[in-house]
C-alpha cells in the first residue's frame, strides 16, 4: 500500500511538469541563420572601430527564421535587388523568398517581419513575403521618410525604392510599430534600442531558458561583442550608445555565447550547418 501510495504521489507530481514542458516546447522558437549570398574580402576595420590595417573579412548576408507552433517569423529580410548585387559583387545570391526554401519555409507562410533597420540589405526583403505584417520601431520609419532626406539629414545605405515599398506597406496596414526599448513584439521576442546602427535600430532577445540576442548590425562580428568593441564609427550614429548596447545585448542573453552579429562567417561553424541554414537553436 505504501508503494502504490509513493507511486500515486510522484505520478500527480510528475503530470504537471510533463505539461510544463510541452508548453515550453511548443511556445519556445527555435532559431536558424540562412545565408543568401556572400562579399569576398572585406576590410575587417570595416566592422570594428579601431582596427587598422588591411586584413580582410568574407561576409555573409543572413536572414534569421524564428518558429515556434504558432508563428514563422524573420528577423530582416535581405534584400533582392540587382543593383546592390553589381554594387558589392555579391556570390551565391539567392533572392530572399527562395532561399527560405533551404529551412522548409515558402514565403506565404511567414507571418512576421521584425526589421532591425533600414538598410537595404535587412529592409528590402520584407517586400518579397505577401502575408506577414512587418514591425519596425516607430522613430527608424519616422526617419527615413522624412527627415533622412532633409538637409542635414543622414539617409547613408538606404534605398529610395524601399522608403516607397515601405510607405506603400503601412497603407496596406501590414506595416506595424515597435515604439521604442524593451518591448515585446511579439509573446517571446523582445526589442531593444540603442545600438545606434542607424538612427533607430533594434535589435531582439528571443526568449527561453536560454535566451538568444541577435544584434544585427548593431554588432557585424564575433569580434565585436567578444572584444566590447564598437562597430566603426562611421557605422554608427553613436559610438558610446553602440558600446553600451553590446553590453547590454550580453547581459540580456545571459552569456557572450547567445549574442549573434548581423554578418560573421563563423556563424556557419560555430553552429551546425547543412548547406547554407545554421542551427543556433533546435
Ligand atoms: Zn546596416
């Protein structure tokens, strides 16, 4: 009778773990980083304020899918147009919609859009998926489509035809607000400002036992968020709000190891690959 009773016990205790534990693998995303083409031999001072010299980096363009059993989710979008592929020689360019192809994903299918920035090679892309609403923070649009192209104004990296595709999101209303620091766009994936990349980037922690940053631009390399290393100055609207973002971006994941930059090869080493889709988590 005791041991029934002990059993009766761990039983009971036992179902509501299972169940927590279903929740949180049904809830959490699994995150993977897909490589749509790549720049050979960049300068590396490129990317990290103070470097000198003439070592050379080969940079991927990375699209991040996020999916849990609800939402299938991008963190930027790449971008798709000819003219940036001539202008910085990109190889192996796949166009944004065809290279979700390589994680199982068909473009219909992604029902959201976070954009870390307006750069061409992050904002352009979120034209090419028909059914997903697009979050971008408030003060970035605001920006872009006004005061960038004042004098005085700073529209440095950015496409006039996406500032169109963009207007042209938000009368359709798919185009969504993030408004400002330590929001949560969407249940388990918050935004963070600061990093300063331009003149309102975000960038996200996506929740979970073991939280994952990615930074975007707001840190290009490894070496940057290993090192605390600003981007380059001419890279940032803020070299000391940047410094304290990748700060902070390490805090927020919990461990140097959970924060992702926006373009380093290593992703697709450090991480297990197939082809060109890098698991960061399962
Ligand atoms: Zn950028």
């Amino acid at each position: 009778m005791q041991y029934k009773v002990t059993n009766f016990i761990a039983l009971i205790l036992l179902i509501p773990m299972l169940f927590v534990a279903e929740t949180r693998a049904g809830d959490e995303y699994s995150i993977r980083a897909i490589s749509f083409g790549e720049v050979k031999g960049v300068n590396r001072s490129f990317f990290v304020e103070g470097e000198a010299g003439e070592d050379k980096v080969d940079i991927p363009f990375v699209i991040w899918l996020l999916q849990n059993k609800d939402r299938t989710v991008l963190f930027d979008a790449g971008y798709f147009r000819e003219s940036w592929t001539k202008q910085w020689n990109t190889q192996n360019f796949v166009s944004p919609d065809k290279a979700v192809a390589n994680a199982g994903v068909k473009p219909e299918e992604v029902t959201d859009i976070i954009v870390s920035h307006m750069h061409w090679d992050h904002a352009q892309g979120a034209l090419l998926f028909p059914n997903a609403n697009v979050w971008i923070q408030e003060d970035e649009y605001v920006y872009y489509t006004g005061g960038a192209w004042q004098e005085g104004g700073n529209s440095g990296g950015i496409d006039k035809r996406d500032v169109e595709g963009f207007v042209k999101l938000n009368l359709e209303g798919r185009l969504k607000f993030v408004k400002g620091d330590n929001v949560e766009v969407i249940k388990g994936i918050h935004a963070y400002t600061g990093g300063k990349h331009t003149f309102q980037s975000q960038y996200i922690r996506v929740d979970g036992k073991e939280p994952v940053v990615l930074a975007s631009d707001n840190a290009y390399l490894f070496q940057n968020i290993e090192t605390q290393t600003p981007i380059n100055k001419n890279a940032t609207f803020s070299l000391l709000s940047n410094r304290k973002a990748i700060k902070r971006m390490i805090e927020l994941a919990g461990s140097v190891k959970r924060v992702m930059p926006g373009h380093d090869p290593a992703i697709f080493e450090r991480f297990p690959t197939k082809g060109r889709v890098a698991t960061i988590r399962e």
